[in-house]
C-alpha cells in the first residue's frame, strides 16, 4: 500500500491546512501488523511490539515540509526489499531502491542513476540533499506514475525496471530535482506549480547529460519538450502558465504540458539569455534564502536579476511569458541596398505576433524576446538584442 498527496489529499488523511505554503514538522507513527514493513517520511526511532501481532513504529521527525509530502508505504516482508545502501556525496547520504524481490535485480540501473543524480544536484544547487537517507521505491500500479516525497520516492515499477534506460535515467533524475525544487523551496500556491514542475523538467535534462553524456539531451530538448506544449498552448482554451485561480478542481488541470514542458522551456530560456553561470549563481542564491519555505515567481525574478547584477530586468521580461498564454512567431526580414547587383548594407527588421492555430484568432499580445545573429563581418555571435 502507498500514499499519494498530492495535490490536496492529505486533508482527507488527517486534519490540517493543506496548502504547500503552510509548512510543519510531522511526528510519524504507524500500526501494523508485525509481518509487514513500514517505511515513511523519517528513519524508524523505535518499535514496540504487542502480543495480538501488531507493531507501532514511530519515526524520526520529519524536516519542515508541505502536507503533499507526507507518505506512507506498507508491504508484506516477504515480497518487498531494498537492495544495498550506497553512500553518497561528502555526507555520506544513504541512497538505495526498493520494490518487490522478484524484480529488485531489474532495479540495477535506476538505483545506479539514482547515486549519480543525487551527486550531480548536491554539487550544482552548492547545497546537500538535506537528510541522512533517500529511498526510492519501485511499487506496482502508481496512478500518478512517480512522486518525490521527502526521504521516499515513489515510482510506478513500470518506469524504473524497463529496460529503457533513457526515461529511466530522465525520471528518476526529475524526481530527485524536486528534493529542492518542490521540497526545500515549494510554491506559495499551486497557481504557480511551474516553479517544481517546470524546473524539475529542465533539471532532468541537465542530470542526464551528467550521467549519460552520449546521450546529449539537451540536443533533444526541442523535440521532446517545446514540440509536446506548442500545439495545446496555441489553441484559443489554452491558458497563461501561471494562474490566480483558489478553486480546488482548477488544481488538479495544472499537472499539463503547459506546466511541464512550458515550464521547463521557459527556465532553459533564461538560462540562455542570462548564461548558464549566473542563471546558476540566481539559483543557487535563491534556493538557499528561501530554504524550507515556499516562493512566488517574483521571488526567482528577483535572485536571478540580482545574479545578473540586475543588468537585466527577468521580471520584466519574464512576466509576459508567464501571465499570457500563447507563443509569438517571429518574422524575421532583410532588406539590402544594391550595388552592381550586389547586396551591400541593409537592415534586418524583426517583428511578432502571437501564434494561433485557428487564423481569426485576433490577439495583441507582446513578448519580450531575446535574439541573436550572425552577420558576414561576425566572427562569433552578436549580444542579446530585445
């Protein structure tokens, strides 16, 4: 048996304000019967046994996290295990899968990209995974295919024991983004559910050209995230990536390709125009303040444009790309002077408008749009221009 909190179930588990801005310390404690295994948000404390075949483990306290976090699995002894820990980073985090027997030697590869990827954040965030364990468990007919709870993650056993080693590699590594992306710094609302989702997906793409160079993901970026959004966010029921709506139904369709793939395409954007360095640094900084809290976009605007020693305003470049739905084309015409029919000078003349696939959509919208070029006298290419 597992869990599964998120967006807004925990409030049917127990009472309390379940929001992901409304962080608390949970103290865990489960009765089970004495065949079975536990495991939730801490490490087992203590057991007491009692004569009718029942077992209480109390846990350790959990960190301040979100209510969605909080997870539950139970499982019979004998048909669930957990392959060997391995340690991890400069503080010897104990890492290891878990799933059925039968199928733990299928877990191989997902527990050796699970070592890595938990290697690759601690070094890019500059910050530790902050537990003494992480565990990610491999369950049978997970609805919501894979989920980053504090200490257990849960994946759906389809995902990590197939033998396609690619989404293995790009699943698991989004998972364990979220243990800062979702969990050390989780959006003030699920309005901006963006802020874990969409970075979670780009992240992804980062751990994976870490741990499967050859692969070169980041190649790929274009195909498997900006293609998959483009066609749902130019149809006139398509809606702006962030949203103001408190209505709960509304939470539940913010788990798209807007968020997903919109997202992530929007962070990789800003990772280019500002230069991986200091899109680094603002994230960096940004993590650390805000640690164990929650944030609003107007948060990541304000880290990354003072990472960029607020030469560029992100706020302002950003907001039309997350408060309007849609996408522009860009049109982009030369016009030359010509001399013995030859081409001398010119001008470029840039112009947008937004894309739609139904032609009397009429829309005004305006982006800011970062643009680079080449021209015959370059010898690398020109700064941003706007």
């Amino acid at each position: 048996m597992t869990s599964q909190m998120e967006p807004i179930y925990a409030r049917s588990v127990l009472p309390c304000i379940d929001e992901p801005a409304r962080k608390a310390i949970f103290k865990i404690s489960v009765l089970h019967d004495s065949s079975y295994a536990v495991w939730s948000n801490g490490e087992i404390e203590r057991i007491e046994t009692f004569g009718d075949g029942q077992t209480l483990s109390h846990f350790t306290p959990t960190l301040k996290m979100s209510t969605f976090l909080l997870a539950l699995i139970v499982a019979p002894m004998s048909d669930f295990a957990c392959r060997p820990d391995h340690l991890v980073g400069s503080k010897n985090t104990k890492s290891r899968v878990c799933g059925r027997v039968d199928i733990l030697p299928q877990l191989a590869y997902a527990d050796e990209i699970a070592n890595k990827a938990l290697e690759f954040f601690n070094i890019y965030f500059d910050i530790d995974y902050p537990l003494p364990k992480i565990e990610h468990f491999s369950v049978p007919d997970f609805g919501a295919g894979a989920m980053e709870n504090y200490v257990g993650l849960f994946f759906d056993e389809k995902t990590v024991s197939a033998s396609r080693k690619q989404y293995i590699t790009t699943v698991v590594s989004h998972e364990i983004s979220h243990q800062w992306f979702g969990n050390l710094v989780s959006p003030a609302w699920w309005g901006e559910l963006w802020l874990k989702e969409g970075f979670a997906n780009y992240m992804e793409t980062l751990a994976s050209d870490f741990v499967e160079p050859l692969w070169m993901q980041e190649e790929q970026f274009v195909v498997e995230k900006i293609f998959g959004f483009m066609e749902a966010d130019s149809l006139p029921t398509s809606r702006p990536i962030s949203i103001e709506s408190t209505n709960p139904a509304d939470i539940f369709q913010l788990f798209d390709l807007i968020t997903y793939d919109k997202g992530a395409t929007l962070i990789r954007m800003m990772s280019m125009f500002l230069g991986a360095e200091t899109f680094q640094h603002g994230v960096r900084t940004y993590l650390k303040a805000l640690s164990f809290s929650s944030a609003t976009q107007q948060d990541l605007w304000t880290y990354l444009s003072d990472a960029a020693n607020n030469t560029i305003d992100v706020e302002r470049i950003m907001d039309g790309w997350t408060r309007q739905a849609g996408y522009p084309i860009v049109e982009v015409n030369r016009d030359y002077n010509t001399v013995d029919r030859e081409r001398v000078g010119g001008r470029m003349v840039i112009s947008q408008r937004p894309f739609s696939l139904f032609s009397t959509t009429m829309k005004r919208d305006k982006w800011w749009i970062p643009f680079k070029y080449f021209d015959r006298t370059s010898t690398q290419v020109n700064e941003d221009c706007w």
